[in-house]
C-alpha cells in the first residue's frame, strides 16, 4: 500500500488530505490549501457579471489560463501555502511540491464557521494545481464544493495499517515520532512541534493531549461522516442524477436545478461504478502485469548489458593486446634486419681494413726496399735490377689506383621504416558492426519447384538487428554430394534452373555481412518433377509425425492428395530431422495466386499408395534464347517466323534424366517448307535449320518423307510427311538413352538417335510458311510403354 502514499497527498501541502473537496476537475485539495489558493479577480470576472452578459452557463465558470497570468506570478499563475487560513502568510510562499500560493486578499472575518469554511473574498477564483485550469466561485464559494469523504475513509486505513510509530505531522523535513495527539485538532505532535504551535495556555490549555496510540484508537472508532449536499447542507445524498453525474438529495429533485433530469437510486449506481471501476482496473492490472514483467526484463538487460560490457571490454583488451604482440613481434624482425645489415656493413669495412694494411704493408717494404738499392754505387749491378724494380713500383702504384682507396660501404643505413601506413591505421582503428547477422529463416510458402526448377525464398529474423549485406545459396548436386554456391546477392529470392527430373536436391542459405557469415538455416530438401514409366507401384512410403500435409485453401477446401488424377498438385514434407524441412513438388508449383495453406497433423508410419506419374514435364517455348525472328502466341506455346529462312526456338526446360514426351501439332503448312523437331543445347545455332551444327539432333519433314540429322549428317529417310494438322512426337528417353519421333501417334522410322547424354532442351526450326503449337505433360505412347517394360 505504500506506493498508493502519493494518490493520498494533497498537491499544495504535501502531506495526507486533511478535509478533501472536489473540484469540477475532478482533481482533490484540502479545504484549508484551497482557500490558501484564492485568488481574487476584477469585478467583471465575476459569476454575477458573466450571467448578465449571458456568457456564463454554470455555477463554476472557467477562466483562460491567459487571464489567470494576470493574477499570478509569471513562473506559474498560481501557488499554495501550508499553514491554515488564519495564520499569517507570506506572499508567493513555495509549498513542500514547489508551487507557489498567494494569499487571501483580506483576512477573513470571524464567523460561527471553521476557518477553512469561512466566507471567501468577493469575485475569488481558484486554479487547480495539477491541472492548471481556473474557475470563479459563486456565492457558496468553497462550501459549494463536495467534500470526499470517500478519500478521509482510505486515508484513515492507510495510517491505520501502518505499523510504524505515529509520525509528527507539523515537522517540515524528516518527521519525527509523535509523542500526543490533540483530539480537538486531531493531529499527532512530537515535543518540539507541540511547544512550538500547541502551548498550553490560552484556549488551546482546554485541548484534550492523548498517546498518540490512543488517538489512533479513537480515531478509528470515531463515527464515518456521512455526506451531505452541498447545496441543502442539512441533506443527505439519496439519488444519483444520470445528466449531471453527481449524488443529491430529494430536495434538488423537487426545487434544484435537477428537478428535470434523468435520475437512479443511489445504490444501484454505486454497485454500477464499482463493477466498472472493477472492469477497469482489470485492464490496467493486465498492463501494470506487462509493465512488471517488462521491468523485470530491462533488468535483465541491465545485467546483461554489465556482463557483454565486462566480456566486450575483455574482448577489446585482447584484440590491442594481440595488436601490441604482433608489432613487437613485428619490431623484433625489423631490429633483427638492422643487426643484419649492422654486421654486414662492419664486415666489409673490416675485410677492407685487412686487405689495406698488408698491401700498405708490402707497399713500405718495397719503397724501403728501392731506396737502399738507390744507396747502392755498384752501376752494373744496379742495372741488373733496375727495370724489374721499376716494373713493381708502377705495378704497385697501378693497383692502388683501382678504387682500392675508396670505402667499400657507406656508414649511413640504407634503410627507412615506412610507418605512415601503421600510424593511418592506428588512428582509424574504431569500433565497426561486431556481430554478425542472423541466421535467415526459409519462407516455405513461397519456396516451390516446378519441373526441374527450384524456387527458395528467405527472410532476415523479425527481431533482428543486425543488417545482412547479402545472402549466400548452396546447392548439392542432386545425389548428396558437396554445396556449391549458386547465388550470391542481395535478393531474398532465387529461382534455380536446369535441375535433374526425379532427384533429391539439398538447399541451404546464408546471411553476410563485413564482420563475417551467419550460421546456416535448416537444409530445404527439395524434390524435381517425377517420371518414369506407366507400370503402377505401390511405394512404402513413412510419414514421419512431423509431416503437415499442406492443404489448399480454395473454395471447395479439397485436400490435395499425390494421385494420377491431379496430375498438376504439389505436397511439402516436413522430415523427421530438427534441421531438415523438404519440399516435394510434382508438375506445377502451388505458389499461384489465390492459393493458400494450412496445415494438419498426421499420424507416423502410414502407408501411402503413389501411382508413378507419367511424362511430368510442363513447360513453353523460351522467348528469352530464341532467335528474334520467332513470333510468339498462346501463352509462348506457339510459334512461328516472320523469315523464309528457317529459325530455332527452344523449350524452357531442360532435362538430363528421366522419360519425357511431349508434341506439336501442325497449325499450318504452306508452300510444302521442311521443319524441324528435335533436341538441342542451350547453345545450338539459332539461325540455321535444327541439325545443321553438332549441337542439335533433329527430324525435319516435309509433306512426302522425312530425315534425321544432326551435324549436318543426313540419315534413314523415311517415306511419310506432314499436312496441316498433323501431330509430331518426341520421346526422350535418358533410361535407354535414347531419341524417338512419331507422326500421328505411329514411330516414325527406327530410333534416331541412341547414346544420348547430357542437358537437353526441347527444340523447334521452322520459316514463315509452318505454324506449330506445343503439348507437354503428355503420356509415353501405350505401345512404347509395352515394349519398354518387355525389354
């Protein structure tokens, strides 16, 4: 209850409401702070001058804060004083919450009534201190106020439940323990306070001093004040006026001003504010609950925050740490290569200082040498000598003439230390984004595959603040083997194609920044198109409890289940692993417009019966690779050419695995043109007949017979050709590796084409004269079926 202290205090005074009213506002003050607070306005503020005027409408007219500043202070406009209406005030006095109070205008005149209900200076108006707003009293002035009795009752339980010993409520800074209490003034006295404004001698000698545990005891036994109408004092509330939303009594019904208004029994009302008070104060219990727990989490932090700032300060003392042992280290090297040079240098100086002294040495001997022969008066037997010895001086001479007097090495070092580049690092050394990013979390509702394409989708964690420069996808070859990378961007979306048909792929990604690379999301395991051959399975299939079968929310809510009658649905499985989701999808991606999921539990280690599907591979001519002469129509499933030359346009789609079929049918033929239908690579010539390079494998047709060709090779003719409306099929088969044409549902001449490996795209040459029109998903024609399964 203690933090409820500060609803119980009166803003002027601060201490506990002695007497509260209620203000219009519905603010409270005590009746002794209130009257303190008068401020008197000029006479044509007054009620009596605003009813004349007629801008007046109630008892209580408010002023504008404007006005209000013409009678008050600048700081504020309005003031409080703690003492009682009848002791001496200061002007502009500070009350304990800083607010300041003028005092009344003059004093009041002595009267049968409490100071605090005696008549108020004529025209006075009162500001309410928490809200600022002004209003001019009437003539019952603050007797024309409802007194709270309401607040006295919690007020008296509070004190009563405190356990503490009665506090003086006179000392001004820290209250000391009351030794009395006075029952007339009902109030708690410690010695000083009781010598000092309670003496005992005038009138207050006839007050009755009692323990201050006492005075509480009569305190409590004391009778409630009942309350009464401020307007018929000797009345008591009995109804409660619905317009005006306050209690009164019986005679307001018959005479007041609430004699037309909408009316309740008191009682009733009382119960109907107690149970929305009640509804109320739920709502603000759920959020002083959340606030609670929201402390109780900045707390938290708060300890958190202490904990990563003592690690990041470890942290940071380790990196300089490791960045003063790398420069030692570093400085080490360097003074090991001046030692180096320091020797080297007095290596040679030294050698030559060596070989100097003994050629300087030998060079004395032979001068000395040469003038004792000088000395010598034998002619003959100086000229027996002579030239060998003037033959050594010059040799002598020239061989100190070679540079042999000049110093081998300088005395200065040849090196400088290039610091700048150091020194520019030092100073901008500075703290730059320290984590790395979050992990990002794979969107399943928009990852799909289609055919043998793959869609994944991702997104950074709602929560998290730490910016992603890109993301990286990893892809593994389709039979578990290692990722590679196959995206590396900023988009949080990437469409992979010219995966293998009927093969399991594993998918990752990644988030980047420039401190490094998050953890991994969970492994997608993703699952290309089917297709194999007609022959019905029954396949064991697991479903492991962690399985959601998605469910597509259309208007008919029909679940989608993996049969050969919905040929064009999808399912996701969840598999068992913590860090693995899949995808499995058949011929065409649900992530269409309009369509929703939600999921549904499903029990493990169910069977489930799965009829192979046959020839799964959905797609339409490429606009992107095909030659610019290609005229496109029905949603890229028909071409033709706006040239007489023939030109090539291939099928979106790729495949290097699996049994495919799919045909074309004849829109129109004139002037007898020779098409071609076949396979290709992506980089097949565009602008030559099908067959023409070593990148196609082709049949083309006229209206008589019809060739294979590939590499310009031309092979097996065959008699039959084509009109306006005829059907040509392809039947790709990489089981037996294979390459088989059909005209009108019969095989056209033997197998083309055998050995055939690699990534191929469905592929058409045609000129202005032929129009086609592509059919895919179609079945493996029933008597190639046959044979296969008998072969």
């Amino acid at each position: 209850m203690e933090e409820m202290e500060e609803e119980l205090k009166c803003p002027v005074c601060g201490s506990f409401y002695r007497e509260p009213i209620i203000l219009p506002c519905s603010h409270n003050i005590c009746q002794a702070c209130a009257r303190n607070i008068l401020v008197q306005t000029p006479e044509s503020e007054s009620p009596q001058s605003r009813r004349a005027s007629g801008s007046g409408v109630s008892d209580y007219d408010y002023l504008d804060l404007d006005k209000m500043s013409l009678y008050s202070e600048a700081d504020s406009g309005y003031g409080s004083y703690g003492g009682f209406a009848s002791a001496p005030t200061t002007p502009c006095q500070k009350s304990p919450n800083g607010v300041r109070v003028f005092p009344p205008a003059m004093p009041p005149p002595a009267t049968h009534l409490s100071p605090a209900l005696a008549s108020v200076p004529r025209n006075s108006c009162i500001t309410c201190p928490q809200c600022h707003r002004s209003l001019i009293l009437d003539d019952r002035g603050l007797r024309g106020f409802p007194k709270n009795r309401v607040l006295e009752g919690v007020i008296d339980r509070y004190q009563q439940s405190k356990a503490a010993a009665l506090k003086c409520q006179l000392c001004e800074k820290a209250p000391k323990e009351a030794t009395v209490m006075c029952e007339q003034c009902d109030v708690f006295y410690c010695d000083p306070c009781r010598l000092r404004c309670h003496p005992p001698r005038g009138p207050l000698a006839k007050h009755r001093l009692v323990p201050p545990a006492q005075g509480r005891v009569s305190r409590r036994l004391s009778p409630r004040k009942v309350s009464t109408c401020t307007d018929h004092e000797l009345e008591n509330h009995s109804m409660y006026c619905v317009q005006c939303k306050m209690p009164v009594c019986y005679q307001c019904l018959e005479e007041g001003k609430h004699s037309s208004h909408e009316v309740k029994a008191l009682g009733a009302m009382w119960k109907l504010h107690k149970s929305q008070l009640s509804q109320a104060l739920n709502g603000l219990s759920d959020r002083a609950k959340e606030a609670k727990e929201f402390l109780v989490q900045l707390r938290n932090m708060v300890q958190q925050i202490q904990e990563n700032s003592v690690e990041f300060e470890a942290c940071l003392v380790a990196q300089c740490d490791a960045l003063i042992d790398a420069l030692n280290r570093r400085k080490a090297q360097l003074l090991a290569r001046v030692n180096k040079e320091h020797e080297h240098k007095l290596k040679v100086v030294r050698d030559q200082i060596s070989h100097c002294t003994v050629k300087l040495r030998q060079t004395t001997g032979l001068m000395e040498y040469c003038l004792e022969v000088i000395k010598e008066n034998d002619p003959s037997g100086f000229l027996q000598i002579s030239d060998a010895l003037i033959r050594r001086v010059h040799l002598t001479e020239d061989q100190w003439g070679k540079g042999t007097l000049t110093p081998r090495m300088t005395t200065d070092f040849d090196l400088s230390l290039d610091n700048s580049p150091l020194l520019q690092s030092i100073h901008q050394l500075d703290f730059v984004q320290m984590k790395v990013p979050a992990t990002p979390i794979l969107q399943l509702e928009d990852c799909c595959t289609h055919n043998n394409s793959a869609t994944l989708s991702w997104k950074q964690p709602p929560l998290s603040t730490v910016p992603a420069e890109g993301y990286i996808l990893e892809l593994d070859d389709g039979n578990g083997g290692q990722f590679r990378e196959v995206y590396v961007g900023k988009e949080t979306m990437c469409t992979v194609d010219g995966l293998h048909f009927n093969s399991t792929y594993n998918a990752r990604i990644k988030a980047f920044n420039k401190t490094g690379v998050s953890q991994y999301s969970k492994t997608l395991v993703l699952q290309t198109s089917e297709d194999t051959d007609s022959e019905e399975q029954t396949v064991p299939f697991p479903v492991p409890s962690e399985r959601l079968p998605l469910r597509r929310m259309s208007p008919f809510s029909s679940t989608l289940n993996l049969q050969p009658s919905f040929p064009r649905r999808a399912y996701f499985d969840f598999r068992s692993s913590p860090h693995q989701l899949s995808l499995h999808s058949s011929l065409q991606s649900l992530n269409a417009p309009g369509c929703n999921f939600e999921t549904q539990s499903a029990s493990y280690s169910q069977l489930v019966d799965i009829k192979k599907l046959l020839a799964v591979a959905w797609f339409a001519f490429d606009p992107g690779s095909a030659h610019s002469d290609i005229i496109f129509s029905n949603d890229n499933l028909t071409v033709t050419c706006s040239s007489y030359d023939d030109r090539v346009v291939l099928g979106k789609t790729g495949f290097s695995k699996g049994v495919h079929y799919w045909e074309l049918t004849v829109d129109r033929y004139d002037n007898h043109p020779d098409p071609a239908f076949g396979v290709a690579r992506i980089d097949v010539m565009k602008d030559v007949m099908l067959g023409k390079d070593d990148k196609a494998w082709a049949m083309y047709v006229d209206n008589n017979r019809s060739w294979f060709m590939h590499n310009n090779s031309h092979t097996n003719r065959t008699e039959g050709g084509i009109t306006k409306g005829a059907t040509i099929g392809v039947l790709l088969d990489f089981n037996r590796k294979t390459l088989t044409f059909f005209i009108n549902d019969e095989q056209q001449g033997p197998i083309a084409f055998e050995n055939v490996e690699g990534l191929f795209f469905p592929a058409v040459s045609l000129n202005r004269n032929v129009q086609v029109t592509l059919h895919t998903g179609l079945q493996v024609p029933d008597f190639y079926s046959s044979r296969a399964s008998i072969a």
